[in-house]
C-alpha cells in the first residue's frame, strides 16, 4: 500500500520545482517595430521614436550615461520635465509648437493614437509587443474557434484590437472614461468598427467577481494593472493588496485546457519571481507552464537592454 509523502519530500519537491522556476526566468525583448525606436537611453532619460516624432522622457532604470550626442537628445520633438525628485510620473511637456494633438502608430496590424499625457506616456506600450505577437500566433493557431479575451485594465486597447483583427471576441475593462474614448477612437483608426468588442467603464476587481458569479468564461486573460488606481465610482486599487484576489477571480474565470494568463507590472517594488510565485499559487489546479521574466527594449544607439516591466504568462499545456 503506497505511504503518503514525507514531508521532507514534499518540501524537497517544492523546492526542485521553485528553482526550475528561478532558473527558467526569461528577458523578452521587443522585436524590431517600424513606427517605433528606442533611440537612446541613459542619466535616467530615454530618447524615442514614435512614428516621425522623438520624445525625451524620464527612465529611472536607465543608469548608464547616453551613448549618442547631447544634440540629438536636444532635436526631440518634445520633452517631459517631472514635477520633482521621485515623481517622473507627473509633469508637463516642453513640445515644438507645430506638433499635432494627435499621431498614427501602426503596430501588430493596428493604428493607435499617440498623445503627450500628463502622465509622461504617449497611449501605447511599445514593448508590449512580444506579448501581442504571440497572442496573435496563439489566436491564429485557433481558426474556425471564438476565443473569448478578457482584457483588464486595458488602457487605450492596443492588445484589444490586436485580438479583435485576430478573431477574438474581446471584453474591454478600464476604470477612466478618457482611456476607453480614446480606445474607441483606435477603433476607429484601425478600420475595425465592427469588431465584436465589448467596451466596459468599471473597477476591474468589482467586474471580474461578478464575472464569476455569473458563470462566464475565457479563453484568454490580459492583466496589466498599475501600481495604484482608482476606479470609476472611487474605488482604490493598491498592487500589493488587491492583485492576488483578482488573479485567483481570473484562474476560475479561465476555460479549457488551452487557456492562457498574461500579466504584466509597472514601477514596483518587487521581483518577477514574486509575481510569479503568486500566478503558480493560484493556478496551482490547472496543469500549465509558467513563464516569468522581464519585457524590454532594444536600445539602437549601444545595444543596451532597458527593462520595463515584469511579466508571468501561464499557459495550459494544450496552447503551448
């Protein structure tokens, strides 16, 4: 008759698999995107091209000195200038007079608007493409299926309408009036007017609960929250205490056995691995594999490798 396991070998089993995990921590680089460079980097700056137009913004992770001379960095287009020390979030921009309120990008298929926010960002998230290329493979490989995606957080829908012109019927969540208005106007830019997209203005946690209640289910899941947010009738949101209760809302909410979950986190305090760890736990019942690492970019000017932000993507092992 077969013993239960010794505890010594549970632990030695969860501790194998926590170092495969480690050591299985991956950097995905964006690939080359024709309306986007990172044309330089370095004293906590970044200088980047967004279709014809360069901004000069802050970068806390870029430590190194720039490579390229300081009068290329003075022809950008526009230049964010934070409000003070440890706020490169909030500020104004310094921008030619002659720039336009608005501008294409093309990226994955898709145009999306860029705009100089008061927030340091432009709407899209060029280093986001690794994931949205392979949602599109993951999606392409489906043909004749509806993937239901769920898109959380989902700022001005770059990933969206990426799913949308790949097939997929998309469920649209932000907490800001503004971000969706400007998602739609994407849309629209897109050519992809008629795409089964659902456009929903409400707190992501609230939305994804009530999900559950209801029974619904998805094929794929998009979380890419913000440190700290508030929703649309003032509910905070706050990484570190809320995110685990989402992910653990988001695993019932997933369907199938090729069902997979991306996310990816902003400007914390933390490692990968925490993130990680904390996806394993609450996908513990679904049998999959987990990838964690970090997205970056490409610098043009000396190669370097600016991070961005975390990721973990767990996949069910019939998607792989």
């Amino acid at each position: 008759m077969p013993r239960d396991p010794s505890a010594a070998a549970l632990a030695g089993a969860a501790g194998e698999a926590r170092r495969q995990r480690a050591e299985r921590l991956a950097v995905l680089a964006m690939p080359d995107l024709a309306d986007y460079a990172l044309i330089d980097s370095g004293g906590g700056r970044k200088l980047e091209r967004f279709g014809r137009v360069t901004t000069d913004r802050p970068e806390a992770q870029a430590l190194w000195r720039p490579a390229v001379d300081a009068a290329l960095w003075r022809r950008a287009d526009a230049r964010f200038k934070a409000k003070g020390e440890g706020e490169e979030e909030s500020g104004r921009w310094h921008a030619d007079p002659s720039l336009p309120a608005s501008w294409p990008l093309r990226v994955a298929g898709v145009t999306v608007l860029c705009r100089l926010t008061a927030i340091r960002h432009l709407g899209v998230f060029p280093e986001q493409l690794a994931h949205w290329q392979w949602m599109q493979g993951t999606l392409r490989r489906r043909p004749g299926e509806t993937v239901r995606v769920l898109n959380l957080f989902a700022y001005t829908g770059a990933a969206t309408l990426i799913a949308a012109a790949a097939g997929a019927e998309v469920t649209h969540v932000d907490a800001s009036k503004t971000a969706i208005a400007w998602a739609r106007q994407n849309q629209a830019a897109s050519g992809l007017g008629a795409a089964p997209i659902r456009w929903i203005l409400e707190d992501a946690r609230k939305f994804a609960a009530r999900e559950v209640r209801r029974g619904k289910r998805y094929q794929l899941i998009l979380i890419d929250p913000p440190k700290f947010g508030r929703g649309p009738a003032g509910e905070t949101w706050e990484i570190f205490d809320h995110l685990a209760g989402l992910l653990r809302d988001c695993a019932l909410l997933l369907e199938g056995t090729r069902a997979a979950l991306v996310l990816t986190t902003y400007a914390v305090r933390a490692s990968a691995l925490a993130f990680g760890e904390l996806l394993a736990e609450c996908m513990t019942m679904r049998p999959g594999v987990l990838e964690t690492g970090e997205l970056v970019i490409p610098e043009q000017s000396a190669g370097r490798l600016l991070p961005t932000s975390h990721y973990a993507r767990w996949v069910g092992d019939a998607t792989r």
